[in-house]
C-alpha cells in the first residue's frame, strides 16, 4: 500500500506477477491464503493491492481451520534466481509461459464473480472501487466484481459485457482495467485514402496510419496484395469497402460496378468470388449500415486466430447516381431522420457515429439533424438508447 495513492496495480503488469484486490477484511485474508496457493502453484510472486479505504475499515471475520503446510526446504537454482543476463534472457519466456497460465486462472478465479441482477446496467468494479458502486447503484445494476486483477480474465469479461446496453468500469486513479478491456485484441487498423482517410479522425479515431493504393484499391493492387495475405497466411483481417463506384476521385465506373468507362454495359466482376479465389476460407459480405450485423461479423473474425480473414461491406455511395442494378438490389429509402425532443436525453451516443447531419444544441441539451444532409441511413436511429431517433413521417 502507498500512502500517496499512486496506481500500484501498475507494479503487477509491469513485473508481470499475479495480483489479487481485496475489497473488505474478509477477502483480506481469503485472498491472502489463495495467493500462497496461486504463488506455489504457478511458480510466481503475488501482489495483494491494499488501498487506504479497506485498510481502515472494519468487518466480522470467519477465521476458518488453520492449514499447516510443509516447510519448503532451501534449494540452489542458479538458473532461476541469479539474474544475470545470460540467465534472465532465458527466464523471459518463462515468464510469457506463466503469464499464459494465469491468465487461465483468471477465468476460473472464485474471487472473479457475477453478481445477478435484473437490469441492463452492467458494472466491472474491483477492491474499494466496487463496494462504491454497490452502494450508489444497489439492484440497479449487474456486477462483475474482480478479486484477481492481473491477469484480468478477459474471456468472462467479454461474456459479461456482451449482455448490455450500458457497460462501466469503475475504478479509481488510473484506467488500470479500462485500456485492458477496451484493447481484447492488439490490433492496427492500416487504411487507404479516400472517403474512408477521414475516419481516422474524432469521433471514430478508427485508423492509425494510411497506405495510398490508387483508384478502386481493390481492383488496382488489393487484388495483388490480398494474394500474398493468402500465400502466406498472414494473420490479417481485410476489409474491403465497395460503395458500388470509384468515389472520392470522381465517381467514374470499375470492374465492380458492371459499366465500362464509357458507362456502357460491361463485365461485372464479384469481389467476394475473386475473394475466395485467391484462396481465403473465412469471407463474409454484409450490410454496412446493419449495426447489429457488423458487430456479429467483426466477433467472427477476431475470434479466428492466425487466420487471413476478408470482410467485405457493401452499399452503395449516398453521392452515387443509383444504376438500376443498385435500385433492384439495395433498398435505397433515403427518408431523413428526425429526433423527438421530447424523448432525447442529450446523451449525445448519436454524434459518435460521426455523421455530418447531426447537430447537438448546448442550449437545450438535446440532438437534431439537418435534413438537407441526411440520407436516412437509419445508423444514428439503431444507437440511441432511448428511440428518439426515427424516420421522417413514421410514428
């Protein structure tokens, strides 16, 4: 414990050691027997994270039997305790091992537990942190409470949170567990230029560096890139946006539109069957504006592992002048959405979709859209939590 309050946990990932965060004096010392367990078990040091707050509370204690154990005799283990670098270099994938280990305790820790509840309100809470929540919230809310905090048992966690509309990690100082629940997957989102440069930008932060490619990417050189992805099964996830034309460089015609460049009829060419072509098992097309849909696909394919994977979305462009194979096959209702004031709780969930056609007053504490820029897309309308998001004339 450090009396200034500085985020200790951080001393557990940073060593890579086990770490248990008791949050009242009975887990004290029920962590503390199971530490000696975990450390014997598993072969590593355990921390047991104290604040301030449980240290000067007090609680009825079951002491339970006491359990003599052995005395664990002196043995010289140069190879594991002298940490000179020849030794320590070795003992590193040790510890990656280990690490792995723990992280399938985690999973079946007694101290990680799911406190039920009838409400759609989910808390992730450890130590202290949790008991606040406990008494602010009460039956209003579902709890997963974390006794072992390093590793986090990432699988459960992932369980828990798929089950809610409103998801809070609550914890004090640092966001310990919150930057390790937001991170599942250590991923890097390469993308093109283009319309789709811009989402590297707030609200959607989704992209971390850019690769020009040429024209209607896909068909200029993803075809040769997406062959050595194949060759090689790189682990990599691929998705290919087809908006149904070539659109940030002038809405001219491509192999995947069905029209030359003079806009004559011409040979279609299927993405998703030049896809599997090349040679990638794992291929889903879906609609991109299907909230529900993309979230299902995008659990797919990361719980592949080592996998080349393609994801291929397709609409057309808004800009785009619709050609009769896009009429007959999309349903293309672009009825503007409008909000209702009097249901709109200003959480503003709508602008983090980044759509140019919604607006947030700060006076009233409420949404609106601009009609003149909405396209009906229906995207803002499947996030609000409270339906106050609806098309223009529906009821």
């Amino acid at each position: 414990m450090t009396q200034n309050e500085q985020d200790n946990r951080n001393y557990a990932k940073f060593a890579k050691i086990a770490m248990f965060e008791p949050s009242d004096s009975q887990e004290c010392i029920d962590m503390t027997k199971e530490a000696y367990r975990v450390g014997e078990t598993y072969d590593v040091p355990v921390m047991i994270r104290m604040t301030i707050r449980v240290c000067h509370s007090k609680s009825l204690v079951e002491e339970k039997d006491r359990q003599e154990v052995a005395p664990v005799l002196y043995q010289k283990q140069r190879d594991k305790m002298d940490a000179v670098p020849a030794i320590s270099k070795r003992r590193r994938y040790v510890i990656e091992e280990r690490e792995e280990k723990l992280k399938g305790y985690a999973e079946s820790c007694p101290f990680n537990e799911i406190e039920m509840n009838d409400t759609k309100i989910g808390i992730i809470a450890a130590g202290a942190a949790y008991l606040y929540a406990k008494e602010a919230l009460g039956d209003k809310a579902l709890y997963l409470k974390l006794g072992f905090t390093y590793s986090l048992p990432m699988e459960k966690i992932k369980a828990f949170s798929d089950n809610f509309d409103e998801l809070y990690v609550i914890e004090e100082l640092d966001p310990f567990m919150e930057e390790q629940i937001r991170h599942r997957k250590d991923t890097v989102m390469i993308g093109d230029i283009g319309c789709y440069a811009l989402g590297g930008a707030a609200p959607l932060n989704a992209k971390d560096l850019a690769v020009c490619m040429g024209d209607s990417t896909f068909f200029h050189t993803g075809i040769n890139s997406l062959t050595d992805v194949a060759y090689n099964g790189s682990n990599a996830i691929c998705v290919i946006l087809d908006n149904r034309i070539t659109g940030m460089t002038g809405h001219q015609d491509n192999p995947g539109t069905g029209y030359n460049i003079k806009g004559e009829p011409a040979t279609l060419i299927d993405v998703e069957t030049v896809v599997k072509v090349l040679g990638i098992k794992h291929v889903r097309t879906v609609n991109p504006l299907d909230l529900k849909a993309m979230k299902e696909t995008l659990d797919w394919v990361f719980a592949m592992e080592d996998e080349p994977s393609v994801i291929i979305t397709k609409w057309p462009c808004v800009l785009k002048t619709y050609s009769k194979e896009d009429k007959a096959q999309f349903n293309l209702d672009k009825t503007p959405c409008v909000v209702d004031a009097d249901k709109c709780i200003g959480c503003k969930k709508c602008l983090s979709t980044g759509c140019p056609a919604l607006r947030y007053d700060s006076e009233t504490k409420k949404s609106s859209i601009a009609h003149v820029d909405c396209v009906g897309c229906t995207v803002c309308m499947q996030v609000c939590p409270v339906q106050a998001i609806s098309r223009k004339g529906d009821k």
